[in-house]
C-alpha cells in the first residue's frame, strides 16, 4: 500500500510515520510543507495525479491553544478548510479509495453531553473561542463523508481527545495545555523558582491520549473493511487540571510551589470523549498517562538539546 501521510512533520504526522513504517509493504509518501502547500489546490491536485497513493490520511492542520484559535480565526478558519477540501477533493480526483481525515474534539457542541458521543454533532452552539477551527474540521468530516456516499469511496474520520507526545509544538502563547505546563515547570526547575501559577480552582477535567495511540488506532481503522463515518478516539477516562499540574511538576522535577489562581476562568468544567464505538470495534489505547508524560518530557529535553524543539 503506497500511503500519504499529510503534516507529517508535526506532533501526529510523525506518530504515525513512526506507527506504519513497522508494518510490511507499506510505502510512506510525505511533503514538507516547503514542498507542497496544502492550501494551493492546483498543487495538490498535481501531486495526488502524479503520486497516486493507495490511502491518505489527513494529519495537516493549522493548530493552537485557546490563545491562539480566539487571536487568528480568520487563518484557522481559511486554512483548514483549504486543507480539508483540497487534500479530500484531490484525492478522489486522483482514484485515491481510502482516506482517513483527523478532527479534533472541539467539534462538538460547547454544552455537550459528557462523555460526548458522536452523534451530538452539531445538535447545538459550538464553544466560541474555537468555533472557526471546530466549523473547519466539521466541515472536512462531512465532505469525507459525503463523498464516501456519493461516489462510494472509503473516506473516514478520526475525532481524536487532547493529545501529547513527542514533537509537540512548545509555544510559550499558542500552544496547547499540555507542552505549555512541560514547558513551565521545567524553566521553573531550571531557574528555581520557589512557586508557579495556575490559573482556576484545577477541578475542570480533562482527557489525554498519547499521539502514538492515536497513531495506532489509525492503523486500525485503516484495517477495517467498512469503518464508521466518524468515531471518537480517546482513553475514555479523564483527570482534573490540578491532578495533570501536579503530575506535570513530578514528572520534570520541579520541587516548588503551585499556586493557584481563583481569579482567573476555569473553562469548560468537563470535556470527555464517548469512545464505545471503538472500543466496541475492538481497539483500546496502551499508554497510560504517567508513562506517555515521563517518555514525553525525556523527548521535550532530546529536543532541546539537538535544537529541534517546536515553538
């Protein structure tokens, strides 16, 4: 199987690189963005003519933090739906038969049922500092889907819960919960700082999936004669913000002080991943999240020294 995994150089792209080179007879194809740029369709059209891949999975994507998504709507809404609809358009024009097009959890409603099950897609308002991300994403689900309708190719989607893991992208502002506590706590320790802050009370929760195991339930659904249009890839299990601070601080070694600031918003108290179709299909995740934490700063401080930390 000639495979194309697009955003191969970030966080998921390059778990699942690492994921399908173990198995037999499947040849990866991948461009740096430098190479090809997602959102030229004219680019994409002639690369999927000339390579004509047997599968595609849909990993590219312009990512960030509560931040970044409520500064840059107009780039995350622009950008990812060039994305979704070039790389799925392209691929049909091209005979690709499988593809595989990667969501996020905020797709779903801001006050959905928890845990959230595919089905309350779309069944009422969106959280508003992501809406433009989340309306690009859902509309790259349904597009996949539409198309496996119409013209009977196997395009599906993966909404995959919050994810960690090697390469992620370390932003001091525009990253994501997890990097940015790795990265505080370990220039904390550096620097021996007697305390850091956190914002809220810490009893929100929420839910983490190692990329690898998000990478190896790709493989899975990739598998399957006749998978799902959507399904939720998560743990099914969550932890509050002040559990994951204070396994974060463990974890890098940090000896100080967490205060918490009362003052500052909590967010959404719970956001957890209805994830019994997949379970029910067969796959269940293999990394718990101390261990993917511990494996993911020893790659954090790999980074750094090699000077390829992100961000």
């Amino acid at each position: 199987m000639k495979l194309f995994i697009s955003g191969h150089t970030g966080m998921v792209g390059s778990a699942l690189v690492r994921r399908f080179q173990k198995v037999a007879g499947v040849s990866i194809v991948t461009r740096t963005r430098q190479e090809l740029n997602l959102s030229d369709q004219a680019a994409v059209t002639a690369f999927y003519q000339a390579e004509k891949p047997d599968a595609a999975i849909i990993a590219a994507g312009k990512v960030g933090g509560i931040h970044a998504n409520s500064t840059y709507p107009a780039e995350f809404i622009y950008e990812n739906l060039a994305i979704a609809t070039n790389c799925i358009h392209g691929a049909w024009k091209a005979g690709v038969k499988r593809l595989l097009f990667l969501g996020s959890s905020c797709i779903y409603p801001k006050l959905a049922p928890q845990p959230m099950p595919e089905d309350c897609l779309l069944t009422s308002a969106l959280e508003p500092t992501n809406e433009a991300y989340a309306i690009a994403k859902i509309a790259g689900l349904k597009m996949a889907e539409y198309y496996r309708k119409q013209y009977g190719v196997v395009y599906h989607s993966a909404m995959p819960t919050n994810l960690y893991g090697p390469n992620d992208n370390y932003h001091p502002q525009n990253s994501h919960v997890m990097p940015a506590l790795i990265r505080r706590f370990h220039e904390a320790r550096l620097a021996e700082l007697p305390e850091v802050g956190a914002w809220g009370t810490g009893r929100p929760q929420r839910e983490f999936l190692h990329a690898d195991d998000l990478a190896d339930a790709c493989a899975f659904l990739l598998q399957l004669e006749n998978p799902p249009d959507l399904v939720n890839v998560g743990c099914g299990t969550d932890v509050t913000i002040r559990e994951l601070v204070e396994m974060v601080a463990e974890v890098v070694g940090y000896k100080g002080q967490i205060v918490w600031d009362k003052s500052k918003p909590d967010g959404t108290p719970r956001k957890l991943l209805d994830t019994t179709r997949l379970n029910q299909l067969g796959w269940q995740p293999r990394i718990s999240l101390r261990d993917g934490l511990a494996q993911t700063y020893a790659s954090f401080l790999e980074e750094i020294q090699s000077g390829r930390l992100r961000g």
